[in-house]
C-alpha cells in the first residue's frame, strides 16, 4: 500500500516540478521513486494486508506484480530520458501521465473489489488514450489516439455492463464473496449471471488485446510515440494479464465451465492469427505489436491448462517478455531517428554501425523467438509443460506451430541487422545511458534465463 | 568435479573477455585459450580410468521448478568426443590466421562459445540440459555464418537454422513426455529417463524413437534429412564448415549413442533396421552426387553425408563392434574432413576458384601440399594403416554382420570414395599447370603447423588405435550389455 501511495506521490511532484522549476531532476527523481516504491513492497511480504473495507488487497501475487511493475516502469524511464529532453515540451505533464497509469496498473494487478478494478482500468486507459495522441504534428499518433478512446470506451462499456450483472446476480462486487457465492449457489444462478461473466471475458480481453479484440492493438502501436508503444506493450500488458488473471482465478474460477470453452478459442485465434498476420507486416513496430498480442496467446495457454496454478508461470513469462520488449524498443527508438514509419530496411547492418545495439537487439529476438538460453526459452517452456501435465497436447502443437512462424518473423530483423549492406554506412552513436542501458539489458536477460528460480519463488 | 567444470566454463570466460575488451590480440587469446583447453583435456585422458563408470560428476540443482539439474560427467563415450571437440578448435583458430578477419574478437568469442556448448551437450548427465546445450551451440555458428559466410547467405543460413531448430523440439516434447513418465517429483536425470523410457509401451517407444531420430538425423544429417547440409558448408567460413563438419555433426551421432539406443529400446528394436537403411540409401546417394560435383568444397560436404551415413548405420547395429567403430571413425572423420576443408581453403586463396576443372597441375609447383593431400585422401577412403581404415572396417564389418546385403552395399562407400577422391586429386594436383596454378605457392609455416600435426594423427591412428578404442571400450560394452539383458527381457 505504501508503494501505491509513493507512486500517486510521484505523479504529483512531477506535475509540481513545471512549477517549482526542476525538471531537468524529474526523471532522476521518478526513477529514486520507483525504487523506493519497490523497496516498501519488502516489509508487506506476506502479510496479505485488505485496504478500504477489501477494496484492495496486498497479498504476494499483488506484491510481486507490483514491483515487476516498478521494476519494468524503472527502465522505461531510463530508455524514454532522452525521448523527454529532445521533446522539452509538456515533459512534466506526460511523465505525470505515465505515473498515473503506473497507478492504475498497481490498481488492476491488487483489486478485490470490481469497483476498484474498474477504476484501475480507466485511470490507466484515460491516461494512454493522451499519451497515444501526444505526437501532435503526426496524423499517425492523432489516429491511434483516436482509434485509442474509441475501441476502449467500447470494452469499458462491456466491461461496466458485466460487472453490473454480476452484481445483480451474487449482491456483491468483491470478487471473493462472488466467488464463495457461486459455490454455494451454483445451481441457482440466474442465467444474466453468466451474459455478465461473458461481458467481462470481453472487456478484459479488449484490454489484453486478444484475438477477436485485438484490431486496435497494431494501429494504435504503430501510431504512438515509440516510446508510448514500448510503455503499453510491457507495463500496460503486465497490468491487464494481472486484472484478467485476479478477475478468472480468484473471482469466477467454480463457474471454470461457462468461460473456459470460449477462452480456449480465444487462446487458439490469439496464438494463430498475429503470428501469421507478423509474417506479412514491413513495419517493425507493426511486427513487434502482432507479436506483442502472440505472446499473450501463450500466456492465456497457461491460463487455459491451469487457470488457478498458473501465477508463477504468467509471472515469469510476463517478466522475461517484459524485459525482451523493453530492449527491443530501446533498439527501435534509437534506430528510427525522426522518422515516422519503420520498415526493417532500417536495420540494414546494424550489426556494422553499433554492435552494442546489434546485440542486444538480438537478444531480445531470440528471447521473444524462444530460443534457450535466454528467459523467453524458459517462459514457453514453462508453459508448455505445464499445458502437457494438465492434457491439452494438441494446444501446445499448435502453439509450438507459431512459435517456429514467430522464429520467422523475428529472424527477418536479425537478418538484415548482419547481412544487409547498411543504408547510411556512418556510425550509430548513442548516449552513454543508452548504451549502459543496453547492457544492463543484456545482463538481466542472462540472468533471469540462468535463474529462473529466483523469478518463480516470488510467486509461488 | 572442478575440472568438468573448468572444461566446461573456461572457453566461455575467456569468449566473455573477447567480447567485452576486444583485444587487438583476440587470435592469439583464444589459441592460447584453446590450448589451454587441450592440455586440460589430455590430462583427462591421462587420469582417466578406463571402467565404464561416468567420471568427474558434477550435479547441482539448477532450477528446482521444473527439476533441471545442472549435471555433467565423463565416461569414454563423451571423453573421446571431448577430446575431438579439444583438439580441432585450436587447429581451426590457427587455420585462420592467414586471413584477416572483420570484428575478430567477435568470432573467435563466437568459436569459444561454440566450443562451451559442444563441450556441454558431450557432457550433460540430464535430458533438458543436454537440450539447452543442444540449442546453444545452433546459437554461435549460426552468427559465424551469417556475418562472415559467403553469397547469399542470408537464406542459406535461416534454412539451416529453422530446419534445426524444428527437428529439436520433437526431442524436447519426448523429453518432456519421458519426464512426466518419470516417479514422485519429476527429474530430467538420465537414469531415470532411461527407465522411464523402457518402461513404456512400444508404441509409445516407437513415438520417442522417431521424434528423437529427427532431431538427430537432420544434425547428422542422415538422407533424406540432409538437404540443408551442403549449401550450409559450401557458404559457411572455412572456420564455421570446420565447426560444422568437424565437430557439430557428431553431436547427432552422440546423441544417438547416448539418447536413443539406451533410451528405448524397443522401439530401436523396431525401428533401427529402417534407420540403417536411410543411413545405407545416404551413402550410395550422398557418393553418387559427390562424383558429379564440380565445386571443390561442395563435393567434400556431399561426402561428409557418405561417411556421416556409415557412422550411423553402424551404430545402429546396435554390436559392440558398429558403435565403437563409430566412435574411432568420428574422431578419423573430424581430423579428415578438417584438413580437407583447410586444403580447400588454401587452394581457394590463393587461386580464387574452387572449381575443379579450372585447377590442374598444381603437384608441380607444390609438392608439400600434394603430399599432404595425398595422406588426408588416402585417410579419407579408408586405405590400411590410415585412421579411416580403423573405423570403416569396423562399421562395415558390423553392418554386415547385421544384415549382409547391407552390408554389401555400404561397403560400396570404399570405391565410390576412392572414385570421387582421386578423380579430386586428378583435377586438381596432377596435369599441367594452367595460368591459375602457375604461380601457386607452396604451404607457408602456419600451413604447415596446422597441416603436419593431422597427417601425423591419421597416420598414428591408423596404425595403432588401440588406446582410443580402449578408452570408450567399456562404456560402449555396458551400454549395449543393458541393451541386450532389456531386449531379451521384452522378447
């Protein structure tokens, strides 16, 4: 609880910090902030303290997420500093933004109570919908804002409407009387109950972006601010998998049959579609964004095979994804320069031009691609084992299937990184934070690939 | 034991020191390295008893939530493959320092790796590490090829990479399967996934067989699994064909003596004669286009599927004899097909063709380099009192003994190597010298250091390979001793 509070703290000062005159600290700041804020999550490990009559609950699955949240906001912000200072505009204004909706996602990944998830959620979303849009000379980034607030309002209103049935249905929003409820009066449900449950499945597969709701995810991915996209695809996405997982595991897991056939399909499109449609795509942050919502095909594997004994396994994948993404983006905002639109032309002999980036770029490729020995490797494999033991085999062929179509894709960015002749055969320089970045990158991605265990034993 | 451990770890230490420092000095870091490496590696072999236990065991719990332990140890088996491993990477870090090489500490930190993960999956006592050093090792030589390989490599390289990459995760999903099949709380250790597999069912162990087969067929590669392989060593650096040809190859068979022949049994029992025959089909094939090739280093990859197709059908003939001449002819065929590639090498630079019918004459004006090539191919078709001779008497001996008709045809290897190799030496050295070759120098110093060391092995193993053969004798006899008690006991 005191690390929300130090993050709804943060956002303040940083709104503070136009007026009282120090911005050029603020990121520095925030940063110290963060780390802090992970550090109080210690002295509530274990004690699974309730906030504001259950509205929120700080047991370790809310803990761990949490500083996974901090943790990868921390590096955010080290990759988006010099994002801020080539953009002195408004800096205070959307480093506040992003707070808040830090805030929102420690809100979504500690709620017992579905009117605090639905505040989450908007406080989160309200804050994206101005970060996509907060390129204001590009149509690109006004498009994907738009398209943003559009799609979102839509799951909100699914999201709201769900919620409202299943209150009328069991009397209650905390999602662990609905659960006790469920179980004692499991032949009695009225039939909304269950329009309710297939309402939040997708209002909170729109923020997951699952397939068949996955549609705004490229386009607005592809027209934010890289560094908006690289914020949404890793703390968003860790925010929204910790909602769906709290909402399934925890509030609705004895009505398990209502939503698991519909999620089964869900998982089979999510793993199918975006890693298909990849293929095709010349735009990197159009391929990273179908690769982005591939992954949490894998993710809502584990969930699908297990839905209550997954948490160490959707952990350890979010934060091996999580860092992967971080670098990759970190490489693509370096690479792409002024320019709007990035085709994998870009990544001509990169390999020549800086090796350091190179590198760790294709790291972060092979840990997406699952190639062992790096955590991405560990992630599937987790998943898939976990998916054998609980017999959904044929889940994990096709999911093996996209996998080797993922290696394709991934590999087309690797490929021209050594192979092609560079376009402009000058040096890439980058700043001594982006290259200490890049290798802090590097090491934790050895790291969490040669502990795994260290990730695991925060969860389960 | 440390020095499993110092083995293992050492080449990887020094590659990180590569990458992070790029010495000006980076070739003459990782020889020494290397030789350090081999001198490590002979002690073994020094100290090393010759039972059939497995030596210097390390096993630590690696990640207890899917009950990975990091365990590695030696017996024969892996000692010889070790010592293969050890003995060509400094020979082929030495090869190259004729050229220069772009961004040289990158690969010679790349050739360590590479040298770490061949050491690892000799080594790996439990099925998912063998797996991960399995893939690692895919890791290095792919970058080797993809940055300094030759036209059109791009393409070349990605086929050899996803073709890998998807016959190894059938061996992951029947390790994984063999792992749940595993009692209590589920472990990856070798024992018990041997007991998990012969327990099983035949059906089920035929499923194993074929998954793991795959995987171990197209690293080989075994027809008709081969089809990556001579467009990989034709555009891959003379450095990364090495690797290649020399050493990586012989992690499928490896992985055959180790993985699947002890693992089910009955399912080999059921399917070994169909792997011997792919293996024998591969031979007679992979010979025949060999013949018909025009480009030098094209031909030598066809005939590294020949050989490569013996080695494998004599180790499934399940006899001690097939899988020990297996062994001997692995350690022959790495030092051969080295030297070849390095001849090849040499040629190539200096006369910038690799086209047989454009060389010619070159015994003329370079006699050393014809007299080493002439022991390298007399190594390579097997003549008496060559290291080649040893190992495919023994695999042609067993594959007879196997089934004779087989047996007949295999032996066919003998003159069909004989024919592609001297019409080789024909095109190449004998004739009379053209403009290409007119002014071809003979080998220089580092040649010959690479160059005199091999034609020494060849000579000394062929004519007494008794000390090798020693050394994985009683690993190989155990290994099959539970063979047979266990397919007795199915029958």
């Amino acid at each position: 609880m005191n690390a929300l509070l130090v993050i709804c703290g943060l956002s303040i000062v940083s709104l503070l910090a136009e007026i009282a005159n120090f911005k050029k600290w603020l990121t520095a700041i925030v940063i110290l902030g963060l780390a802090a804020a992970a550090a109080l999550l210690v002295q509530d490990w274990n004690t699974s303290v309730s906030y504001f009559s259950d509205m929120l609950v700080f047991d370790n699955f809310a803990l761990a997420f949490t500083g996974l949240l901090a943790f990868i906001s921390i590096l955010w912000f080290w990759m988006a500093s010099d994002y801020f200072q080539a953009q002195p505009h408004h800096r205070t204004d959307r480093t506040s933004l992003i707070i808040f909706s830090i805030v929102g996602a420690v809100l979504m990944a500690s709620y017992n109570n579905m009117a605090m998830l639905f505040l989450g959620i908007e406080i989160l979303s309200l804050s994206l919908y101005v970060l996509a849009g907060s390129n204001k000379d590009s149509l690109f980034s006004i498009e994907a804002a738009f398209k943003y607030f559009l799609m979102g309002s839509f799951a909100t209103g699914f999201l709201l409407m769900g919620i409202a049935l299943l209150y009328g249905a069991t009397g209650s929003f905390d999602i662990r009387e609905i659960a006790a409820f469920t179980t004692s009066h499991a032949d009695t449900l009225p039939s909304f109950f269950y329009a309710g449950v297939l309402m939040l499945l997708v209002g909170l597969a729109f923020k997951i972006s699952a397939v068949p709701f996955h549609f705004w995810a490229p386009d607005v991915y592809g027209g934010a601010p890289t560094t908006v996209t690289a914020f949404m695809s890793t703390v968003v996405k860790i925010g929204a998998l910790a909602a769906f997982y709290r909402m399934f595991a925890i509030g609705l897991p004895s009505t398990h049959s209502t939503w698991s056939t519909i999620l089964m399909v869900i998982t089979v499109l999510t793993l199918v579609l975006p890693n298909i449609t990849a293929v095709y795509q010349s735009h990197v942050k159009r391929i990273l964004a179908y690769s982005s919502v591939g992954h949490v095909g894998y993710i809502l594997l584990a969930f699908t095979a297990d839905p209550t004994g997954a948490s160490g396994v959707v952990y350890y994948y979010l934060a091996s994804y999580a860092v992967a993404s971080i670098a990759a983006f970190s490489v693509l905002h370096l690479v792409e320069g002024n320019s709007e639109s990035i085709t994998i032309e870009y990544f001509n002999g990169l390999f020549k031009r800086n090796p350091l980036l190179a590198v760790g770029l294709t790291i972060a490729l092979l840990s997406l691609a699952g190639i062992p020995p790096f955590p991405g490797f560990f992630g599937k494999y987790m998943v898939f084992a976990l998916a054998i033991a609980q017999g959904y085999t044929p889940l994990v062929i096709v999911a093996v299937v996209t996998s080797l179509i993922g290696v394709y894709y991934y590999f087309r960015i690797i490929i021209a990184m050594y192979f092609q002749e560079p376009q402009q055969a000058t040096p890439l320089p980058v700043s001594g934070a982006q290259r200490a970045l890049a290798f802090v990158l590097i090491i934790l991605s050895f790291a969490l690939g040669i502990f795994p265990d260290a990730v695991l034993s925060l969860i389960q | 034991m440390f020095i499993t451990i110092f083995l293992l770890f050492f080449p990887l230490l020094v590659a990180l020191l590569l990458f992070a420092f790029k010495p000006a000095q980076a070739k003459m870091l990782a020889l020494v390295a290397s030789i350090i490496e081999l001198a490590v590696s002979l002690y073994l072999v020094v100290i090393f008893p010759r039972t059939d236990a497995v030596q210097f065991v390390v096993d630590v719990p690696w990640v207890r939530a899917f009950g990975l332990h990091f365990a590695v140890g030696m017996d024969g088996i892996s000692l010889l493959l070790v010592l293969l491993t050890t003995l060509l990477v400094p020979f082929i870090i030495l090869s190259s320092f004729s050229r220069t090489i772009e961004k040289a500490s990158t690969f010679y930190g790349l050739i360590l790796v590479m040298q770490m993960a061949l050491i690892g999956v000799f080594c790996a006592l439990d099925g998912l590490l063998f797996y991960l050093f399995w893939e690692i090792a895919l890791i290095p030589i792919y970058f080797i090829c993809l940055i300094w390989g030759g036209e059109d490599r791009g393409r070349i390289t990605f086929k050899f990479f996803v073709y890998t990459l998807a016959g190894s995760l059938f061996m992951l999903v029947a390790l994984v399967y063999l792992y749940f099949q595993t009692p209590g709380t589920h472990t990856f250790a070798m024992q018990a996934l041997y007991e998990a597999g012969r327990a099983l069912p035949l059906y089920e162990q035929s499923l194993i067989f074929w998954a793991m087969f795959v995987a171990f067929a197209i690293k080989m590669p075994v027809f008709p699994f081969h089809t990556w392989q001579p467009d990989t060593y034709t555009v891959a650096p003379t450095q990364g064909t090495m690797l290649l040809s020399g050493i990586m190859l012989k992690m499928g068979i490896y992985g055959v003596i180790r993985w699947l022949l002890p693992l089910v049994p009955a399912g080999v029992a059921a399917w070994g004669f169909t792997a011997v025959v792919l293996s024998v089909i591969g031979i007679i094939y992979a010979s025949c286009i060999a013949i018909v090739q025009k480009d030098f280093k094209r031909l030598i990859a066809y005939s590294s599927v020949a050989h490569v197709g013996l080695i494998s059908a004599g180790a499934f003939t399940l006899s001690t004899i097939g899988v020990q001449g297996a062994m001997i002819q692995m350690l022959s065929h790495g030092i051969v097909v080295f030297a070849l590639f390095y001849i090849i090498d040499i040629i190539s630079q200096r006369t910038k063709t690799r086209t047989l019918s454009e060389l010619g004459g070159i015994r003329n004006v370079a006699p050393v380099l014809t007299t080493v090539f002439v022991v390298v191919m007399l190594g390579s078709v097997a003549l008496p009192f060559t290291s080649g001779f040893v190992g495919e008497f023994l695999l042609i001996n067993s594959v007879f003994q196997y089934h004779g008709v087989l047996g007949v045809i295999a032996g066919l290897t003998i003159i069909l190597g004989a024919v592609y190799m001297l019409r080789t030496f024909q095109q190449s050295m004998s004739g009379e010298t053209n403009a290409v070759t007119a002014r071809f120098a003979d080998l220089t110093t580092q040649e010959k250091l690479v160059l005199y060391p091999m034609v020494l092995l060849i000579l000394v193993i062929g004519i007494y390979p008794a000390p090798l053969l020693e050394i994985s004798e009683p690993a190989v006899a155990s290994l099959l001793k539970i063979y047979s008690n266990l397919s007795a006991s199915v029958k």
